[in-house]
C-alpha cells in the first residue's frame, strides 16, 4: 500500500517567499505543506539570507535583525497558522500529471510512489549567487566579501573605503555605481578585455570619476585581519595577459558574476528563460502551467531581495487559493464561461488575472 499523501497546495522553498505563501495559505486554512530542503543547492532551510549577518533594510526592524533570525521567525509564522513543514529536499516532481507528484530526497521504500500529491503547488526554490572559490573566500565571506552589494552597501565597514566589484555585465556596472555613494573609490575587475554591460550602463561606468575598471584582470586571494571575525584589508589580483600580480588595499568585495536559479526540478516542464529562470507572467506568479505558481529570486532576475520575494510569495499565495476555489467549482464571483476556462487551464493572460479586491484574506 502506498503511502503517498495529498495536499491542497504544496510549496517547495523556506525563503521569504515561500514562508510568505505559507502564511497567506495557512491563514486562508487550506492547510499548506512546505518543503524547505536539507541544504538543497548548499542552502540551508531559510534559504540565502542564513548566509547573513545583519539585514538592514527589510520593514519593520529598525535596529536590523540578522538574516538567521528573520528566517526564523517567518517559520515560526508559518506554523503557527499550521503550515506542515518538512525538513527534506524535493528532488522529483511530475507536474504532467493531475494532481502533481512531488518525490522527496530521501524516499520511505514504498518503491516509486511519491511522498505527497497536490492539486497546485509554488515554487520558491530561490536562486544562489555565484561564488568565484577565490583563496581566503571562505574566511572574509560576510566580513569584507558580498554578492550583493543593494543588500551590503550601505554598512559601516565599506563607508569611504576603497571597493572592488569582480563581474563585467550590466549587474556588475549596476552594484559598481551603487557602490560609489558609499566607497571613496569602486575598482572593477574584468576578466576579459571589454565589458559585456549594455553600451549605456557600459558609459557610465567607464566615465564615473570614482570608478576604475581593470580589463583582463582576476582576483587571486583576499587577504585581512588574522583575528577571529577579522575584516579583509586586501586583494591580490593578477593580470591574465601578462601573469603579472598586484595587490589592492580593499576593504570591500562584491561579486557579480551572476546567480544560478534554481529550476533543475522543472526544467523541461516549465518554460524557463534563457539564462534558467521560471518565466512567469509579469505581475502574477502563473507559469506556463495551470496550478503551478512561481515565487521569489526563481522567477526573478532584477530585483532579488528579501521583501520584493516576500511579495511575489503573497502573490502566488492569493492566485494558488484562487486557482483551487475554482477547481471545486463554481462560486457567485465567476460567470459560467470565466470558470469554464479555469477548468480548461486558461488562467493566462492578463485579463484574465482573478481578480482580488472581494478575496476575504485581505
Ligand atoms: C549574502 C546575502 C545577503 C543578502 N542580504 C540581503 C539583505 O540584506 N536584504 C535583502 O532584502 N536581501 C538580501 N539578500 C537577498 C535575499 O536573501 C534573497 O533575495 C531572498 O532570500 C530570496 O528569497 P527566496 O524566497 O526566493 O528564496 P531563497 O532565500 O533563495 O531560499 C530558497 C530555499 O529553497 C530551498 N530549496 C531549493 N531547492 C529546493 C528543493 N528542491 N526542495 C526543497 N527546498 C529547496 C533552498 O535550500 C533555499 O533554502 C541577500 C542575499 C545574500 C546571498
């Protein structure tokens, strides 16, 4: 006998996304599951910001909280409206068939037979930054080194300190310029001869009085204070034309070399942008398939913060407990032919986007 269990709505992800759904969802007592992985992708179960220290700009904590604790105390929220939440990975999910099946890491020997079912389900697995392996990485990580510099900037120990951005692409030239609001100087490292930045953001770049850029250049080590949560005071770099090597006094380096979505679950099942992110439609979290709803840093390449991620977790919450009070059937605010075209899965579309405002959660 198979012990798979079935659920309304199903979210795979802990970040703020997800947790976000989870409330809305649980509130809403449809009785969500989450899966928050066990160090899926590297992450621990809270995703990114439990590789932060302090998180300054996210409301309501004007003394800034640590990214541990604010993860913590989504979760906590999930709960307390009874979200089921499991310590475990999904790492197989059929979404052709209906209800959708989702297998977790470690399987209950019930041969092939999925952990849990689910009428719809949210995807909120987040994305991770890209880390560059450099020599004393792992020491200065948090304690000089970021991958965001909107996130990080801002923070006393790169105030009118000289700052170095590794990446030559438009998020590169985009954190650099951010960062010059707040380093004496910004250098950027690139590794080949020209950037790869759209003309225009390439410009202002090339021409910010604050801002040098190194063409044909690699960070090789960071280097900083010997002394338990010591600070990074340099970086040596190296020219990868001439093997030549130099050392920068740097108090300060963001990486820009991009993010990994993580969409390896639904590749081939999901329409999926060029560079591997879920597409869903602009302003709801519908992806290419009917039930299956999308959150977070997944779905989202620009903007990857903590609170933009909790709202577009709102938002797959709200359009997931539309999608199944449709399913059941009928209700007054439907007409016949709109609720027929939910049935067929027609739930694209702009125009069709449910419409909130008599949704009792809110
Ligand atoms: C170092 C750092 C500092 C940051 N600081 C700030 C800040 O100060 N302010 C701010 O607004 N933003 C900050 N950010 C960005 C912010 O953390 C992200 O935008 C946000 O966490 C994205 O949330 P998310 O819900 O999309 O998922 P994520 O936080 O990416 O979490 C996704 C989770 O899903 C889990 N998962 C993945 N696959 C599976 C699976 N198959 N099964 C189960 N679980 C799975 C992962 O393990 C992960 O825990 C920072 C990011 C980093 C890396």
């Amino acid at each position: 006998m198979s012990s798979t269990l079935h659920t309304k709505v199903a979210i795979i992800g802990s970040g703020p996304a997800a947790h976000t759904a989870a409330i809305y969802l649980s509130r809403a007592e449809l009785q969500p599951i989450l899966y928050e992985g066990m160090m899926a992708g590297g992450t621990a179960p809270g995703g990114q910001l439990t590789t932060t220290t302090e998180v300054e700009n996210y409301p309501g904590f004007p003394a800034g909280i640590t990214g541990p604790d604010l993860m913590d105390a989504m979760k906590a929220q999930s709960e307390k409206f009874g979200t089921k939440i499991f310590t475990e990975t999904i790492t197989r999910l059929d979404l052709q068939s209906k209800p959708f099946r989702l297998w977790r890491e470690y399987d209950d020997g019930e041969g092939d037979a999925p952990a849990h079912t689910a009428d719809a389900v949210i995807i909120a697995t987040g994305a991770n930054a890209r880390r560059l392996d450099l020599k004393g990485e792992e020491t200065y990580w948090q304690n000089g080194i970021s991958a965001c510099a909107v996130c990080d900037g801002a923070v006393p120990i790169f105030r009118n300190k000289h700052l170095v951005v590794i990446g030559g692409g438009d998020s590169a030239a985009e954190e650099a310029l951010f960062l010059t609001k707040y380093g004496s100087k910004v250098t950027v490292l690139v590794r080949k001869d020209k950037l790869r930045a759209s003309k225009a953001m390439a410009n202002r770049l090339l021409s910010h009085e604050k801002v040098e850029v190194k063409f044909n250049t690699e960070g090789v080590e960071v280097l900083g204070e010997n002394k338990p949560r010591g600070l990074m005071t340099q970086l040596r770099v190296k020219n990868n034309q001439t093997g030549e090597e130099e050392t920068l006094d740097a108090n300060g380096l963001f990486y820009a070399v991009g993010h990994d979505p993580a969409t390896s679950l639904v590749k081939g099942q999901l329409d999926l942008d060029e560079e591997g992110y879920l597409k869903t439609q602009p302003g709801t979290s519908y992806t290419s398939l009917p039930g299956v709803f999308a959150a977070g840093d997944v779905q989202d390449k620009r903007y990857r913060q903590a609170i933009t991620s909790a709202g577009s977790g709102c938002i797959a919450a709200l359009e997931a407990e539309k999608y199944l009070a449709e399913l059941e059937g009928p209700d007054e605010t439907t007409s016949p032919e709109q609720d027929s075209e939910v049935k067929k899965g027609n739930l694209d579309g702009a125009d069709n986007a449910p419409e909130y405002r008599s949704n009792p959660l809110l």
